[in-house]
C-alpha cells in the first residue's frame, strides 16, 4: 500500500503503517481517553488507559492479520507485507489463492484469532482485582473491541472475511468465481448502505463522531465491494491470455548516457513515446518515462543523463506471463508500463493503457477468457489480500 512505513519484519513478513494510521490512532486514543477510561483518576491514567487501548487493538489488528498471512504461507501463497492503515489491517499476497477451499481456511482464521483474544482477555478481566482500575478496565476493553472485531468480520458481507467465507462456499458449489463474487459482493453493498444509513440516525441523534465514522466505513465496503466485482470481471475477460498478445512489440530502447532533452526532442515529442526502456550495453537497467522526466527541472534536461532519472529495480515480465497477473503486477508496483524480456532480451513494452483498450475490445465482441480465474486483488478488513 503507498504511503507506507516498514516497522518490522515477522516469519519473514514485512510489517507496515500507512499514514492514516496515525489519523486512526489519535482519534481513537482520545476518544477512549474521554469516554471509556474517562473516570480514571488522575486525569493522565485516563489518556494513557486510551492511547495504550489504542496501541492493543491495533496488535490485536495484526495478529488478526498474522493469522491469515500464517496460514497463507502454510498453503503455499506467499505474503509480501502486512500494512496496517486507518480502517484495521490488510495481509498483501504475492499469489492469489487458487481453490475455494483455500480462501476458506484463510478467511475464517482471522475472526477465529479475534475470538481467542476475546477470550484471553475476557479471562483476564475475571481475575480477583478492583474492577474499577487501570488494568481491570483495559482488559475489558481488549475483550470487547475483540469479540466486536470477531463478530464484525464474520458478517457475510464481501469483502468482510465472512463476506470471503461465503464466497468461498458458493465458488465451491457454483464452480464459478465470477457469479460466487458477485452474489457476496452485492450482499457486501447491502451491509455498506446499512452502515451508511446508521450513519444517518447517528447524525440525526448528534452523534456526529460515530456518523462520520461508521459512515466512512460504509463507503468504504461499498467501494471495495464494487471494485473486487470489477476485479473478477476485467481477470475473467483476461484469462488465458499472453503479454505477447498485447504488448508492443518494439525493441526501441535509449542508452542510460543520453541526455534528457535528447530524450524529450527525438523520443517523446518526434516519435511520440510516453515511455520506453533503458539499456546499458545490450542489458535492460529500466525505464524511463514522462512521469520521470517532469519531476526533473527542465534546465536540467541538458545536463542530466537518462539513467539517473530511469525507473530501475523493475520487475521484468516475460511474453508468456497470462495478461491478468502482469496488470497486477503493474498495479501492485504503481507502474504504468514494464519491459518484457525474453531470454533477457528485450522484445517488447507492455502498458496499462494497451491492457485496457485490449479489454475495451473483447468486451464489445462479447469475448471471455478460456480458464478459470482466481481471486481478485482488493481492500478487506482484516482479510488476505
């Protein structure tokens, strides 16, 4: 996810923040601060009782996600990172799952590890103490704000892990991922409006924090359950499909020593490329575009060489990659177009913008990939991704 900070590396997993997790942090701390811990004294404990609060519900977020990336590895799908951001957690997968039984198991561990935290806590709080200190009603909380987690992700709504769940029993009994994500993701859009039309009571009852909140998380589940249906429509057109049938096949490419206005004069505005590849000597080192060059000031463009504003460290494809697993990894890594080698000669350029005039096509003659597909990309609460 952009815009993410690595804090930590686990089971070989990289752990990051995203922005919004500061925003998320400091509401909820002073919130609790406020409300639930509001009658601490002196005053301090209280705020401290929240922003610790806050610390463990987001621990008890990532081992929710640990939980899913865990048993991703297990099965054989390796996990990039796990970014924690303003609404929980999401678990990155650097393969997608390809039978139902394995989204099974991997979405239903999570709210499963929410409901043995609850638990743990649950039975902390019933030690012999006072149930008005510090400690007693912090672990309270902790079982609460987990059996809610738990609870919340098991409705069968998608992209919810029971959302996930449900789609994994219909993808089963179907034998089609595209009609299974469907069916969740409109049942996930009607717990979204429900979301959304509680915000609208809470608004009406003043209760203007818990409306802008629960609000946006209605948006949100309303969106990501419109793109994954998105998602599985654009993979079931691409199935089946090669980067060799959709990439230009150039082998046009500007030596890392030219220098930019070269570059700008007889590549972009005489040949009319928007990007192309970056050799030193016959080897791709990779590619530079119009985006790199308008980050550069132009009076520098005389004096700056191509290869030090060139995009390197890519991930070169190959013309036999299937067409839906290079858009995503054009996705994953922000990239509009990506060299493909073969061989490691480069034979051709594959862009975002070719992919989807591609896909424009097939749609109007009513064309559909000849494979099954496999589970899209997209944002969840608490669920791989």
């Amino acid at each position: 996810m952009r815009g993410s900070l690595k804090i930590a590396r686990i089971a070989g997993i990289d752990i990051g923040i995203h922005y919004t997790w500061l925003l998320a942090f400091i509401i909820i701390g002073s919130t609790l601060a406020l409300g639930n811990f509001a009658n601490l004294r002196p005053m301090w404990l209280s705020w401290a009782a929240g922003f610790l609060a806050a610390i463990l519900l987001f621990v008890s977020v990532l081992l929710h996600e640990m939980a899913h990336s865990l048993v991703a590895q297990k099965r054989g799908l390796p996990v990039s990172n796990i970014t924690l951001f303003i609404f929980g957690g999401v678990s990155n997968l650097s393969r997608e799952p390809e039978e139902p039984g394995q989204e099974f198991v991997m979405a239903i561990v999570g709210p499963l590890t929410s409901l043995a935290l609850a638990g743990v806590f649950w039975g902390l709080s019933k030690l012999p103490r006072n149930q008005d200190s510090f400690a007693a009603l912090l672990v309270s909380y902790m079982a609460l704000i987990n059996l809610s987690l738990a609870v919340f992700n098991l409705l069968p709504g998608f992209p919810l892990d029971g959302g996930r769940v449900l789609r994994s029993v219909l993808w089963k009994t179907s034998g089609n991922l595209h009609k299974a994500t469907n069916i969740a993701s409109i049942i996930g859009q009607v717990f979204a409006w429900a979301f959304i039309a509680g915000a609208v009571w809470f608004f009406w009852q003043r209760d203007f924090v818990g409306a802008i909140w629960i609000g946006i998380i209605g948006l949100f589940l309303n969106n990501a359950a419109q793109s994954s249906r998105q998602q599985v429509s654009i993979q079931e057109h691409l199935a089946g499909v090669q980067v060799r049938q959709v990439m230009e096949t150039s082998t046009d490419a500007v030596d890392s020593r030219l220098p930019v206005a070269e570059l700008v004069r007889d590549v972009f505005l005489t040949r009319r490329r928007r990007a192309i590849p970056v050799v030193e000597g016959d080897r791709v080192i990779g590619i530079v575009s119009i985006s790199e060059v308008r980050a550069l000031p132009q009076d520098r463009w005389e004096i700056t060489q191509v290869g030090q504003i060139a995009r390197r460290g890519l991930v070169a494809l190959r013309p036999e990659d299937a067409l839906d697993a290079a858009l995503r990894t054009l996705a994953r890594d922000g990239l509009e177009q990506a060299p493909v080698l073969s061989d490691g000669r480069l034979v051709g350029i594959l862009n975002r913008d070719s992919i989807l005039a591609f896909l424009q096509l097939r749609r109007e003659l009513g064309m559909k990939g000849g494979r099954n597909v496999k589970r899209p990309v997209g944002p969840s609460f608490g669920a791989p991704q």
